[in-house]
C-alpha cells in the first residue's frame, strides 16, 4: 500500500459532485482530507490516498477526466 497526496481543485460545475466519496468507492482508495476551501462556486481539498499503486492512478486518471484539476502536493509516504 502506498499513500499519495494531492490537491484536488474543483470547478464550478462539480462543486457539489461527491468525487471523494466516489473515489474511495469505486477504486478501493482511503481517502483523508487534510485542508480544504470550499465554497458554492469553488473549492480545493488536499487529499492524502491511501491504496494500492494502480487503484490510486486509475481514481486520479477517473476524476481528472471528470472535470478535477489534480496537481500533486508532496509529502507521499509508500507501505509495505
């Protein structure tokens, strides 16, 4: 298992899509929310993925293609 950090920065359209709870359900990812700014038009969220390598890449390519501006944040750790 490995965890990965990113931001996720929404556009207006998905602000109030449940990605993150989308994501965690359909690609077996844990999902921690370390800060986040949201409002009715906008938002950011800096999400800590836990999984296995190829389910996180699979939610990331999932939710960018959704709409979801993705950029890394740093700060990964990987698990055996």
């Amino acid at each position: 298992m490995v965890k990965r950090r990113y931001i996720f920065t929404y556009p207006p359209e998905l602000i109030r899509e449940p990605i993150i709870h989308n994501l965690g359900e359909q690609f077996n990812i844990i999902t921690n929310i370390h800060s986040a700014d949201i409002s009715e038009d906008r938002g950011w969220v800096v999400l800590e993925l836990e999984g296995e390598e190829k389910d996180i890449e699979e939610g990331i390519i999932w939710a960018n293609s959704r709409g979801m501006r993705i950029d890394p944040a740093g700060d990964d750790t990987d698990e055996d």
